[in-house]
C-alpha cells in the first residue's frame, strides 16, 4: 500500500505511475503478509543516500487499485532516515 501517494510528489516518477500495460510503480509505504490484517511500516522507502525505492507491480499481479485524491491541506514531510 502507498499511503497518501501525494507526499511523493517531486519524486522521480512522481507519486505514482499507471502504466500503459496496466502495470503500475509507486512508492510502498505499508505492506501486509498473504492472511495477515496487520499492516507493517515499510523502511527505507526515502534514503537520503540512495533516494526513493519505487517498487513495480506487473498487471497479472493486480486484483484492484483504489486511488483516493483530496483537496490540499497541509504538507506533510516524510522524517528523514
């Protein structure tokens, strides 16, 4: 999961990509095991030495993709690593 893509914007690749292939690349921030319901933080998705891990999900490996968009209301800045 890519919680609150916006917080990406300015990335490479932006806060996330739909690709043309039905493919995407985002920014993970949260992932869960196959029959867990406990979400985990994921690490390192900014370094500042290495920069933003985007991670790509071929299309035969998406069952759904929900995008939700809000009006602006505040920054939000990522703690540093």
């Amino acid at each position: 999961m890519s919680e609150a893509p916006g917080h990406f914007e300015g990335q490479p690749c932006g806060c996330f990509v739909l690709g043309n292939e039905k493919d995407i690349l985002l920014y993970v921030t949260h992932e869960k095991a196959a029959g867990s319901t406990d979400w985990k933080e994921c690490s390192d998705v900014l370094h500042e030495a290495w920069g933003a891990l985007a991670t790509y999900v071929p299309a035969d490996q998406i069952a759904r993709v929900q995008v939700r968009r809000t009006k602006f209301k505040e920054v939000r800045v990522l703690p540093e690593e």
